[in-house]
C-alpha cells in the first residue's frame, strides 16, 4: 500500500498544482516515507517543490521532548535552511506571520485514532488558520492504527480543549484526512483543502486491523507510543493521566498497563470479571510488577495490569479498551470506597477541572465511577447513544 506522502513524492501528477506555490509541511518523527526517510528531506528533495518553512507538532518536528507541556521552541532547520515553527509552544495556535510563510501546508502526522491525541486539535487549528488566511491545506493521509471501531462518550458542549477538539467519541475510528473533511463540514470552514488519499488501506484486513503490519515499520508518533498495541489500548489507559495510577510511563510499555504500589492488582482483575466480564472481551489481562524510572511513582515497585491487545487472545471487534479501564476505575472504587483515585493537576493547560473530567469532555464517566450504585448498563445507557449518533454523522466523511 501507498501513504500519502508516497503517492505525493512518486505521482508528478499529483505534485502539479504545487507549482510556484510556497509549501510548508506540519510533520513529526513519525512522518516517514515508505523508505523510512523524513518527509521533510523527501519533499526538499523534490525539485518542483518550493519547501519555505515546516512546522512541528507536541513533541516537535523531529520528537525532542518526552513528556506533556514541554513546550519545544522555534528554530532553523540545520540541513535545508527552512525555518520550523512550534504549534507547542508559547501558543498552540499558527500566528499571522507564520501563516505568512507559506501558500500550502502539507499535513503529514500519524494519528493514533484517538479523540485525546493533540495532533487532531493541531489539525483543527492550522485549518481555521488557513480559513482566514486564504491558505491551502493538503492532508498526507496516513492509516489510522486501530481502525474503524467507535467508542466511547463525546465531548460535551463546553469541555472543548487542547485534548478535545470537538464532539467526538474517544474512538473515532477516522484517519486525519477525513477529520479534515470533518472539521470542515461542522465549522463551516471555507478553505482550500485536498486529501491526498493512500492507496490499498485496508482497515478491516486482519492482522494489522488498521495498520499494515507486514509492510510498514512502526515509528513513533509520541515518545510514548512504541507501538501498534499500545494505540489500541489507548482510547483506555489514555485516562489513566488523569488518575494516581501510573499508566507505566518510565517503562518500557508504557499506556498498555496501569498500576499503583498500594493496590491489588489480583483483586482488581478478580473484580472487573467478576461485575463486568464482557467488557474484557477481545483481549488478556495479565498480572505484573513494573517500577517507573521517571514520572509517577518513579522509583517505587508497582502492582498492575497489563492490557494484552495483541496475539491469539486479540479480538478487533470485541476489544472495548474505554470500557475496560473504566471498569478498572469502578474495581478499585468497590475494592476502596476512598482510595485517592482522581488527580488534581494542570493537564494540558486546563486548570479549574479534573484532568479525568478533561480527558473525558466532561464528568460524566467519573460521575458513573464514583456513583456506588451504578451498574454496567448506566454507563452503557450514556455512551451508545453517542456511538450510534457518530457512526451515522461520520459516514459522510469516509473516504475508505
């Protein structure tokens, strides 16, 4: 299969409008081409392409910072001469003389299919940019990792944030390219846009389910994403920043476990069997030990759960991650009426509100995990509503 970038860098074709145009490309350490060589030495490589600035997403164009809100500042490329703008860094948002630098932006970043993952709300931002600037966006279409399920509650009216870009449900189950569409269709955006769509994703084709495992490497779109496994339990342990647990940062796995020193992660696992036993469908879970080198409970020897996603026991169609972890919440909230559960914490330059109520687009799972009495069914009662209401708005955007 070809990503857009591929298609874009071998069909002249496609290239020809670019003539005599400023190009730009958003890009991040995972905006590689079919070589593994960075989009940005592939397009200044390119002798029709007039490559005048590159910008850089959270964690920044070439992936030089480790953790949320390090912000990564401006600076000159060394090789091609172009100057790199941070869209994490003092804003979040392109300025005016920025948007001045270019005619086209290329969009080239790996999303992980997440509603949380800021590459999305970055996209959402340079395309209400480039609406009032008279500027073009292409879309380098890249596959989205875990596929076409749908899960989760949507963000709700007034929780929009830098993890939460719009009503969407924390699976969307879209790549960027159709997001763009997306974006544009609901806020009435009145820009030039264009997907430069790949060729041959199949994300129904086992056993990538999304991915293309058997001819792309994976690489990075976050330092704490090292894997296709871990993109799948995202949508799940995403939550787990806004907790005292840790979400294994400062492992070698982190986002596919959870854990804590003070919990019993046997008891735990007991538990979510034990209440909920078909929201663990799809996948294994497996008692471990990890101790974080950095980040929360550094130092200290944790007992958790890993979240198996991958092998003979992953189902692509059965695997509800948002589901399981919110059942791990209410575990530890049955096993410890009042065990410290919710952080309270700046996150994502939100403060004011429970990073879990940020992460969520609103209080309503933590309200469901802090209810004693509710059950299972309360909280699927919220969330398939919002799952049928976006499956039927977002077939007008697919383009797969």
């Amino acid at each position: 299969m070809k990503f857009g970038i591929d298609r874009l860098l071998a069909e002249p074709a496609l290239r020809a409008p670019l003539k005599g145009r400023r190009v730009a490309l958003l890009a991040h350490p995972a905006s590689v081409a079919d070589d593994l060589a960075h989009s940005l030495d592939r397009l200044a490589a390119c002798p029709d392409i007039r490559l005048t600035a590159a910008f850089g997403p959270q964690h920044g164009l070439r992936g030089d910072k480790q953790d949320n809100m390090v912000e990564s500042p401006d600076f000159r490329d060394p090789v091609h001469g172009v100057p790199v703008f941070s869209l994490y860094g003092e804003g979040r948002r392109p300025t005016d003389a920025m948007m001045e630098t270019f005619d086209v932006l290329l969009v080239d970043l790996q999303d992980l299919g997440c509603r949380i993952y800021t590459f999305i709300t970055t996209l959402r931002y340079v395309l209400e940019a480039a609406s009032r600037h008279g500027k073009a966006v292409w879309v380098l279409d890249r596959p989205n990792p875990v596929g076409r399920p749908i899960e989760g509650l949507r963000l709700s009216t007034g929780w929009q944030s830098f993890v939460g870009a719009g009503p969407l449900p924390m699976r969307h189950g879209l790549t960027l390219g159709e997001l763009g569409l997306w974006f544009i269709g609901t806020l009435g955006l009145d820009v030039e846009y264009r997907v430069i769509e790949m060729k041959g994703w199949r994300p129904d084709a086992a056993p990538g389910f999304g991915w293309p495992m058997a001819e792309r490497v994976w690489v990075n779109p976050s330092p704490n994403a090292p894997n296709l496994f871990m993109a799948r339990a995202y949508p799940g342990t995403v939550m787990v920043e806004g907790t005292t647990l840790s979400e294994g940062r400062g492992t070698t796995r982190p986002l596919e476990m959870f854990g804590a020193p003070d919990i019993d992660a046997r008891r735990v696992m007991a538990e979510m069997a034990a209440w909920a036993p078909e929201w663990l469908a799809g996948c294994r879970l497996r008692e471990c030990w990890f101790e974080p080198t950095f980040h929360k409970h550094v130092g200290m020897l944790c007992h958790g759960v890993m979240i198996h996603a991958e092998g003979p026991g992953y189902d692509h169609a059965a695997f509800r991650p948002w589901r399981l972890q919110a059942l791990a919440f209410k575990a530890i909230r049955r096993l410890q009426a009042d065990y410290p559960l919710w952080r309270d914490f700046a996150y994502e330059y939100e403060t004011g509100r429970l990073a879990i109520d940020v992460i969520n687009g609103g209080p309503a799972l933590r309200e469901w995990v802090d209810d004693a009495a509710a059950t299972p069914g309360d909280l699927d009662a919220l969330a398939v509503p919002d799952e049928q209401a976006w499956t039927a708005e977002r077939q007008a955007f697919l383009r797969y």
